[in-house]
C-alpha cells in the first residue's frame, strides 16, 4: 500500500473490543461467499426470458439459416452486427464463438502455441521460452493460462493511474523476441477497478517488439459493467494498432457471460481481418460451428446494442448499493486508522484492496475462520506470489446487501487485528 501515517494509538485502544466483536462473529457459523465476481440470483433473474424467447417456432437467421443445424462457423448476421457494436468493431473484424471469454482467450493460446499466432514463423512450442507479460494485481485465470501452458509471466506494476508499467513493458518487448504477449482487463480491470487511458492505449500500439508475433490479449470483459451513471469510455486498441501499421497487435474479447447467463453467454474476439481468417481457419478444425441457437436468443431479447445498455441498467441498480456498502464500511473503520488503501471502481466487478505488507494471507486466513471466505492471497499475481502480500480482491457481486455488509465489517476488524498483530513484532 501507499505511504500513509498509521494512527497507532486508536488501533491499538480497539484491541480488547476488536478481539470481542471476532469471536462474536465466529460462534455465529456464518458461510459469506466473496471468492469470485459471480452475479447474484436477482442479476441472473434479469436474463430469463432468453430461456423462453424462441417459443414461436421460428429458428431462422437473417440469412435463412436453420439455427439448430451445422453450419454459421464465426456467428449469425444479426449477432455479428449487435455484436461489433458491442466491441467497436466491423462486422469483418468480428469472430463469435463458444460461450466463454476464457474458452477463447485458451484457445488462442493453445493455437499460437502449436502453429504460431499470425506473423509467426513457427510454433511458439518449438522455442525455448514463451514469455508473458502480466500487468498485476491482474486476473488469475489469465496467469492460470499460462503456467497450463509452460509460459514464463513476467509480473508488470500497475502505475498510481491505473496504467501498466509502460516504461518497463517498452524497454522489455524492444529487446527480448521470446516474450510473445500481454494480458490486461483494459476497462474497469480485474481487481484494479481503473480504466486505461488514451496515452497508454497509444503506446501499446505503437511500440516497437523483438517478436514480430506479439499480441495483447485485450479481455475487455466489463465493458458495460457500469456502477455509475458516467460511463467510462476507452481508446479503441484495435484502431490504434491498425493507425500504427501494428494491424495484426490487438485481439479484443468480449462476452455476455456477466451480462445475461454466467457461462452460458456469447463470447466474441475484435481483430484485423487478417486474425479473423486465423481464428476461422483454426476453428473450422475444431467445430462446424457455435451454438446459434444461443446467438439468436440473445439478438431476439435484447433487439439491439440500446437494448444491452438497458439491461446492465439494471444489473447497476442491484450491484452499486453492494460497492457503496463496502466503500462505507471500510471509510467507517479503516481510513481513521490510515491501516488500508481501497479502489471505488466506476464499473467492473471487483474492489481491490490494500492492506500493510506481509499481512494479507493472514487477514485472508482470519476472516475464513469467521466465516468469510474470499480469493486466496497472492491469486492476483503470476504464480500466486505478491512480493509484498499486501493485496485483497473483493468481490461483492453474490452476497445480498446485508450479507455484504456483515462481511466488509468482519473484513474490516480482521484487518485490525492483523495490523495489530503485526506492529507487535
């Protein structure tokens, strides 16, 4: 965390109390759940009607395609159309497959490994090391990826703003050909809660790699998860790239997954069209085609991109009180004593806290006993390693609100405890 004064002496006058109200908490047998961004029974209430949409018999595209046969490999018409809209992309640059992000964002690795990404001139497997870039804390399965496939990650700190490191990411991909991407959530990120600015997007579009083959996985994953009624809007990566002849850089993802039925939703890529005959190319190995049956029951329900925009209005009104409760919980316990650093994201999923150095696995481990599980220390971070073990990722989204808010104040005297414990020694 950020240099602040610790306000030791009200810390430590608290103790007695604090070591009363934990094992108050404790003999209640609480089972609070904040270990991932789930949407919440009421979010997933709000998508129903796609179970029942095609009722009337009509299983047509725009194109006369028959949705329940074979055949559609990179997405109906209309889905492509809504779709683009949705990631700020041609149809042409638009390739929908599969029902998750994270299958695509595999998948992509997978394929570069085995046959090389676009430019390559041989599989990434065949070298002796594949190197990742990970902005950190940053998103877990994205690190999972890569140790699954023997990829060396090469952690990135996230600047004040909510940047990556572009100084250090520019003078690495100069000089090193083996580091062959960069994962980042560019908008609302997983757990930072920021949002990338228009320099950085310029940057990473413009700077000049030893591997001609270098991507970025783009996971724009919260792109209309707003939390406020300003939305955040983003620099497009994929124009830039194409701006800076670096056409072939950027692989935008996106999916419905947090937007209508979590993994049981739409997942898309944005790409040159050079990448779009790739992706085609390599799936038309894999299936004939995604589920155009769910394709078409998303187009029917929403109608069109003002028609997502409505929906995730209402998945805001049940989400921001849960965020605001958290933010109001830690200022009423935590900032008097100057002990934790906290995001209040604008959108997204996630709060991302900081507590003091070598003290987060122990207020991870404390709160479990208190009946607060949550996203195990170290997980934001490759191979689950936080050199300063100062980072928590909470997620408010499943717990109702009075759930919510009896576990931030479980949190919150954890926290306490922990900060007390540690200044002892």
């Amino acid at each position: 965390m950020s240099s602040t004064i610790v306000n030791f002496d009200l810390l430590n006058s608290k103790e007695a109390d604090l070591k009363q109200q934990y094992q108050e908490f404790q003999a209640r047998g609480l089972k609070l759940d904040m270990t991932r961004g789930k949407p919440c029974p009421e979010q997933l209430d709000l998508a129903n009607g796609l179970l029942t949409i095609l009722e009337r018999d009509d299983y047509t595209d725009s194109s006369g395609t028959d949705c329940r046969n074979y055949g559609g490999l990179s997405g109906i018409p209309e889905a492509k159309t809504l779709f683009a809209e949705y990631l700020g992309v041609s149809t042409e640059e638009l390739f929908i497959g599969g029902n998750t992000s994270l299958g695509l964002m595999h998948d992509i690795i997978a394929r570069c490994m085995s046959h090389g990404a676009i430019n390559s001139s041989s599989p990434w497997s065949s070298q002796k090391t594949v190197k990742f870039l990970c902005p950190a804390p940053g998103y877990d399965r994205h690190f999972a990826i890569c140790e699954h496939f023997n990829i060396e990650m090469i952690a990135i700190d996230l600047m004040t703003n909510g940047d990556p490191d572009m100084d250090k990411i520019e003078s690495l991909v100069a000089t090193d050909d083996s580091i062959k991407g960069m994962w980042f959530v560019p908008k609302y990120g997983n757990p930072s809660g920021h949002s990338v600015s228009d320099e950085c997007v310029d940057r990473l579009a413009n700077m000049s790699c030893a591997a001609n083959d270098f991507i970025i996985i783009w996971d724009n994953a919260y792109n209309v998860h707003h939390l406020t009624a300003e939305k955040v809007q983003i620099k497009d990566l994929l124009s830039a790239c194409k701006d800076a002849h670096n056409n072939n850089r950027a692989l935008v993802i996106g999916s419905t997954s947090k937007v209508t039925f979590a993994g049981a939703g739409v997942a898309m890529i944005g790409a040159s069209i050079e990448n779009i005959k790739w992706l085609e190319k390599h799936a038309s190995v894999q299936t004939i085609g995604s589920d155009k049956i769910n394709q078409l029951r998303h187009v029917r329900f929403f109608k069109d991109f003002a028609g997502i925009e409505a929906h995730m209005e209402k998945h805001r009104q049940i989400l921001a009180p849960k965020f605001a409760a958290v933010d109001r919980i830690l200022n009423q316990h935590l900032a008097p004593l100057g002990i934790a650093n906290w995001s209040t994201p604008k959108g997204g999923y996630f709060i991302n806290l900081d507590v003091r150095d070598h003290c987060a696995t122990k207020v991870i481990a404390m709160a479990a006993k208190a009946g607060v599980v949550m996203t195990g220390a170290g997980a934001t971070f490759p191979y689950k390693n936080d050199p300063r073990d100062c980072n928590i990722r909470i997620a408010p989204s499943l717990p109702n609100l009075a759930e919510i808010e009896l576990a931030t104040q479980i949190l919150a005297v954890c926290i306490q405890l922990v900060t007390i414990e540690a200044s002892s020694q």
